[in-house]
C-alpha cells in the first residue's frame, strides 16, 4: 500500500528540516512526500533543496489560499491509497509509524481512519505533555472533547477522502477536526494507542497564537454535525474565557479544589 504525507509550508526553515528528516528516515519505503510551500522568504527553500536527490520527495512553492488550500492542493495530486499531512513544525515520533499505519489498514479492509498518540513538543524538541487522545466516540468527540484525535497522527483512506470530500478552504484553524467528523459518520475509525508524532507548541503555532478563535471554529463546526447548542464543550469554552479574563478565579478553584 502506497502512502501520500503532504507538507503545508511557509516561512517554517527553522523546523522543517526536521520534518522532513522525520519521514524521509521511516523504514517503509512505499510511500511519496509532497512539500506545498506558499511562496517563503526565509531559508525554506535551501533546506528542501538538500533532498531532492531523494525521488519520493517533490515539492512546489507558489502563492496559495493558505494551510488548508495547500493540504488539498497536494492530496489532489497524490497517488496514495494512505493520506496524511504533517504540519512544517511537526514530527513523526519514530521510524516505525509508517510500518505500524499499513500494517493496520491491510488487516481490515474497511478501515477510513487511523489514530495514535501525540506527544507536545516545545521550539528545542523537549517533550512538555501529551494530547489528551483516546478511544473513539462520536458523541464525545462533538460534545464533550474535540481532542480525541491528533491531527498529526492521523491517517485516512483515499477512498473516504473521495466519499467525504476535501477539506473545507472556509475553515483556518479546525479543518481537521471537520474532516474526522465527517469520516466518523461514513466510515470506520480505529484508535491505536501508540505514540506516533509529536506536535510543536510555540508562540507563532496558528492553533497556540489564535487559540481563541481556533475554539469558537470548532464549536460552529460540532454543531454543524448536530452537537449539543449548550454541550459540554461550550460550557467549558465559557468557563475558560471567564477565567482568562479573570485569572484570580483560577487560583480560588484551584484552592476550593484542595490543588
């Protein structure tokens, strides 16, 4: 089976070096790397440069609408029967996830997503806590908790991408969340609770930088898909936005709570 991971870049050459490294070192080799670069200023471009000599990889860079335009840009002109994109400031975790990904797709042929664990990474790479993954459940993933399942160790079949349809280019922060949804509800997700990458959290990450406006995306779109109009998720929303604004809240909770 053939994978296709796809790359959205821009302005990222203190990071994508190793992203790059991350998937040109697994250990199964059927696979293809599209970098979709928007036209960077920086050092970008010379560091994929240094790995064209490698075929699986090729790359494009040119003015686009953005993140979520790139990623179906290069899914639309991939050939894998895997799909997967991993951001230019993430890893995989080890050498092994790709093995580990076929490995679960050739054992049931009906299978449209598959999930592991995601460790949180700071700008030098030193490991600061781990995504809150866990078993699969559509209620809880549209009510209670949009995390269940990490955009970078995520993989999905062409062919649901095809029933589903692309990434929604309306949406900035949450268009993976969007895509897991619809997939949960037409096809079959399996959860694999094994750490396959790891995810940078830094100052100019869009999720971390807009982290506001990333939650109120995914609140829209969890209802979109029938959530709960006062879910639990929402409630929560409120509650942190309370306690942002008065952060003296934080520190009496945490005191009533005996922490």
């Amino acid at each position: 089976m053939k994978l296709s991971i796809i790359t959205p870049s821009y302005n990222q050459g203190r990071f994508i070096e190793e992203t790059i490294r991350s998937i040109l070192n697994q250990t199964y080799c059927d696979y293809e790397y599209i970098i979709i670069d928007g036209g960077s200023t920086d050092n970008t471009l010379e560091i994929i440069k240094k790995y064209e000599g490698d075929k699986r990889l090729r790359w494009i860079s040119e003015k686009d609408k953005g993140q979520t335009n790139a990623i179906n840009k290069g899914i639309n002109i991939s050939k894998g029967e895997i799909l997967a994109w991993l951001n230019s400031d993430d890893i995989y975790d080890n050498k092994y996830v790709f093995e580990r990904i076929v490995s679960e797709f050739r054992s049931d042929a009906n299978l449209d997503l598959v999930y592991g664990k995601c460790l949180y990474i700071d700008e030098k790479g030193n490991v600061t806590g781990e995504f809150r993954s866990k078993e699969f459940n559509l209620n809880r993933h549209l009510n209670y908790d949009p995390g269940i399942i990490p955009q970078a160790s995520a993989f999905f079949s062409r062919r649901i991408y095809y029933k589903v349809g692309q990434l929604d280019e309306s949406l900035n922060y949450s268009m993976d969340y969007d895509l897991w949804t619809k997939i949960a509800k037409a096809g079959k997700v399996k959860y694999v609770p094994i750490i396959f990458s790891r995810f940078r959290k830094h100052g100019k990450c869009k999720t971390v930088e807009f982290v506001n406006k990333s939650r109120l995306e995914t609140l829209r779109i969890a209802r979109k898909h029938g959530a709960l109009y006062l879910s639990p998720m929402y409630l929560e929303m409120v509650l942190n936005r309370f306690i942002e604004r008065f952060p003296r809240i934080k520190i009496i909770v945490k005191k009533l709570m005996g922490r």
